[in-house]
C-alpha cells in the first residue's frame, strides 16, 4: 500500500536507501549516507510502498526530480506497480507538473525501468557518475503530467463524468477519447484539492484543441462553468449539476 512519508518515516526511509543492495546503485564514490530528513521538509516530499520509496526532492515550481529504491524481492512487477500508483499520486494530489530523473549508463536495470513508466530521454551527459572507480554516462529523463494524461491513466473517470454530466444536460461535443482523459485528470485533481492545478490544466489543452476552456465562478464553493452547465464541487468525488449555462 503506497503511502505518503511523514517526519516519523525518517528512519525506515533511509534503512532502505541506505541498504548495501540499494546503495550499490544509488550512490557514487565518496557520497555519504543519505540523510532522509532533506525529503521530508515541503516542498519536498517522498512515498512509501512495500519494500521501496520514492523521493521527490522540489527543483522549481511544480518540478520535482524523483529517486526510486527498491529492496531485492520488491523489484520488477510490483516495484512497476507502485510506481504507476506513485505517478497517480504525484499528478494527481500534488502540485508536481514535471518529474526529473536520472540514469547512471551502469545501471541497465534502472534504464529499463524508467522508460517502463514512460520517462522521456532529454540528455546526456558523459563521465558525470563515478562508481567503482569509473566514469559512467550519466542520462536525464522526465515526465511532464500532460505525457502522463494523455496516456490515459485518468480516461475512465472521463468518461465516467461525462456519463453522468450526460443525465442532467446534453453535451455539446462529441465523443473523444482525449477529451475523456484531459477531464478526467481534471475532474480527479479537482475531487484531491487541486482544483486550480486541474483547470489550469485541462484549460490550456482545451485552448489548443479548440474547447472553449473552463471559468473558475467562484472557489468557496467551488462552482465551474464548463459552457454545458455550472459544476458545483463541495468535496469528496462528484459534482453537482447547476442550471444549464447560458453564458456561451
């Protein structure tokens, strides 16, 4: 079960980063022991899941690098596993726009894994990591929430809004698969306490794609005009249908 650290995981956080067998990975000639408490302080944050973490230390606004580790014996499947319920978590229920990670050309296993969850390559950069007395190559990956949206993780709640927005008013467009996942990652993000992340996401797709954006109409409570009616959101996972919009 995935779970976000608090300050009292501080010392099974670093039993697992520090592991020989995570170490061996994790950190080049002459690194000290990691310190967990870096990760705990906002904007930084980490999650826990069964043998593992992730940390997530804050690099700008909305952009985070995150560091994967994995006891042996909660690798492979269900470290694949947690990590897609982490991604969720990140984009969905944080601030985080952008995930930042880097590969060491030493550790194939980490190559795998992190194109497995869909990271872009941006560069390399050669002789960067020393280990073992050797210098590797060093490759830069990230994951932007729109490479995660339009993957699809949040479509099924699209389409389960618009089944149920389809009961109270008739909608304007079409079906569309895209639309499906750019209002479900809004809709979730907007049911976690990130309403204004959500809108601002799904507004500047829906600009590019030709939507006509949504209008925040007020916050407390959170009313949305999305031009076929006026959601209204007072916590917990649905909305309420206002009347039919007229201002479009």
């Amino acid at each position: 079960m995935l779970r976000r650290a608090t300050r009292e995981d501080k010392i099974a956080i670093e039993r697992i980063v520090n592991d020989p067998a995570c170490r061996r990975h994790n950190a080049h000639d002459g690194a000290s022991s990691c310190d967990a408490a870096k990760y705990l302080e906002p904007p930084s944050f980490a999650l826990i899941a069964g043998g593992g973490c992730f940390l997530f230390p804050a690099i700008g606004p909305s952009r985070y690098a995150v560091h994967t580790n994995f006891l042996p014996g909660h690798r492979g499947a269900s470290a694949l596993a947690a990590a897609c319920e982490a991604l969720c978590y990140v984009f969905v229920c944080t601030d985080a726009e952008e995930l930042h990670t880097m590969v060491p050309g030493n550790n194939p296993a980490a190559t795998w894994f992190t194109r497995k969850m869909a990271f872009r390559p941006r560069f390399t950069r050669d002789g960067a990591w020393r280990q073992g007395g050797a210098d590797h190559a060093m490759t830069y990956y990230s994951l932007h929430v729109d490479d995660w949206i339009i993957q699809g993780h949040a479509a099924e709640i699209g389409r389960g809004f618009h089944r149920d927005l389809a009961q109270s008013v008739p909608l304007t467009h079409r079906d569309d698969p895209v639309h499906d996942a750019y209002a479900g990652a809004a809709a979730a993000m907007v049911c976690a306490g990130q309403a204004l992340k959500g809108i601002s996401i799904y507004n500047r797709w829906a600009r590019l794609a030709g939507y006509v954006p949504a209008v925040v109409l007020s916050e407390k409570p959170l009313r949305i005009d999305i031009r076929d009616c006026v959601l209204r959101h007072d916590g917990g996972p649905s909305f309420s249908v206002e009347a039919p919009c007229q201002s479009h």
